[in-house]
C-alpha cells in the first residue's frame, strides 16, 4: 500500500471537511437565492402584522425538540457499542447530518456517524443508524396512512377501489418478504435481519420508539402551529391528516437533503391547494420548516465537521 506523509494526510483531511462545509452552505444559499416561488414581501408583512416574540420562540423551541429527541435516539442506540455522553452524541448527530446534507437520502449521515467509532464497529454503527431512521419511517408510514385515510374520506382523492388495490399489494408485499426471509442476498437475509434486530434489548427498542413518536409530534405540530401563524384556519384533524400524508408520500421519495423543503412543497401544494390554501403559503412553510429544522443544524453541526480530529491526526 500506498503510504501518505502526515502533513499530506492532514491536508486532505482539511480539505475533506472544508468541501463538506462549503458544499453544504452552498447549496444551501442557491436554493433560497434562486426559489422564484418565495414572496419575501407577503412573509415580511404577514410577519410584522403578526409578530410575536413567544410565537417566534415556541416555534424555535420545537425545532431544538425536533433536533433533541433524535439525539437521545442516537444515544440510546449507541450504548449497544458502549455508552456515549449526551454532548458527544449531539456532536455525532449533527456533523453526521452536514455531511448527508447533500446525499441521497442522508446516506452520508451513516458514513459521517461511523467515524467516530473504530473501524471494528463501522457495520454495527451502520446497523443502529438504520434502527435509528427505520423507526422514524414506520411511524411516518404509520400517521400517514391514517391521516392519508382520513383526508380521502373527507376529499375523495382517490376511490375507494384504488384504496383497497393500494392496501391488497402492501400486504402482497409484506407476505412475499416474510415467505422469502431466509433467501439470502450477499450473505444477507430478512431472517437474518430480524435475529439482529432481536439481539438488541427490548428496553433500547421501546425508548427508541417512545422518542421517536415524540420527534415525531413535534415536528408535525410545528408544521400545524406554523400554518395558524400564517392565517390558515382550518379544523385540527383536517390540517393534521394533510400534514401526515405529506410526510408520509414525500418520505417514500428519494431525495436530498438539501432539496426536501422542494419535494415537500412539491407533495403539500396538492393537498393544501384542495383545501384552498393559498400556494405561496404552503411553500414558504415548506421552507421555514426545512430551514429550521435542516439549515440551522447544519450551521451548528458545520463546527464539529471542521473539528473533526482523526484517529491518527495529532
């Protein structure tokens, strides 16, 4: 093997989380510098109109819950490796998401989380990762299916025979991977999975799904509160159940970090647009709650990319 000098490898170590960062900002910037779509004048008169200091804090106060509750998931999962203080997991989630900022999905927050364990525990450390966003996805399958269920009898999106075909090839589906779940697949199998998922304690399992389903609350309800700030009346369950579906069919999506606010809006300007709610409202929320909730994190988890010492650096 090829064996780099120190100073070379601090270099590019350097260079590594200033692309990171760089990257992260940027496109960060382009996409609220170049989004033709937000009235900057409408939001600023509404904002002086309605201007709140505890409004503005409420809603700030949910975004550090958002951020909080999927720290204590993190924490909680990682003690299966061995136990981490509530700084260092709050350190490891947030470097973590700068640097899935802008991969499919987040993917890179696996790779950025496993760096700071040894590389002995990598695959382990990617294993509770997938623990750790799997539980958020089935509660997001979970509310929106019955938000989804809900907004469709009360709107008629879909009929009742696309429903019923929607429903009958989701249990095709779960039928077909539990008779096949000892196929194996590069020495991978549904079987397998399920043995891993069990030597995990069940104590570390339910704290993982009670404070998922608080993450969950908060930042559902911070999209609620949000649209009664800019004015939307509309009857709780209604609201909740359009909120729920977006979520639900804007996270079986692929994409971006960087480009959910876009996705989201995308997916929400349907369902509002049938309950009247005015286009430029639903995208700017989009966009409050992707900057409050990915953009600021980010900033924050920014300081330990760029602090980020290697193993091997001095």
């Amino acid at each position: 093997m090829i064996s780099i000098p120190h100073k070379a490898k601090q270099f590019l170590v350097l260079l590594v989380k200033l692309l990171i960062v760089g990257g992260a900002f940027y496109f960060i910037y382009n996409q609220l510098a170049n989004n033709d779509k937000l009235d900057w004048q409408k939001f600023i008169a509404l904002f002086r109109k309605n201007q709140s200091v505890l409004g503005v804090g409420f809603i700030l106060l949910l975004s550090v819950l958002n951020r909080y509750f999927e720290i204590l998931k993190w924490q909680n999962l990682a003690r299966v490796i061995y136990p981490i203080s509530l700084a260092e997991a709050t350190k490891q989630v947030l470097a973590a998401l700068t640097a899935g900022i802008f991969t499919p999905n987040g993917v890179g927050e696996y790779a950025g989380k496993a760096l700071y364990y040894p590389k002995t525990e990598a695959k382990k450390v990617v294993f509770l990762n997938l623990i750790c966003n799997g539980i958020q996805m089935i509660l997001t399958i979970i509310f929106g299916v019955f938000g989804l269920l809900y907004f469709n009898a009360q709107h008629n999106v879909i009929t009742s025979k696309t429903v019923l075909i929607l429903f009958s090839g989701f249990l095709l589906i779960l039928i077909l991977l539990f008779s096949i779940k000892k196929i194996k697949v590069k020495g991978y199998s549904i079987e397998k999975l399920i043995h891993k998922i069990n030597a995990i304690p069940k104590p570390v399992h339910q704290k993982n799904i009670f404070l998922g389903i608080c993450r969950y609350l908060v930042f559902s309800h911070q999209y609620y509160f949000l649209f009664l700030a800019f004015e939307v009346q509309l009857p709780y369950l209604t609201l909740m159940a359009a909120i729920t579906s977006v979520y639900f069919l804007a996270s079986s999506l692929p994409t971006f970090q960087f480009l959910d606010f876009a996705v989201k809006g995308s997916v929400a300007i349907y369902f509002f647009e049938i309950l009247g709610v005015n286009e430029w409202i639903v995208v700017f929320i989009s966009t409050l709650m992707w900057f409050l909730n990915v953009v600021l994190p980010v900033v924050l988890g920014s300081y330990y990319v760029l602090n980020f010492k290697t193993k091997t650096a001095a």
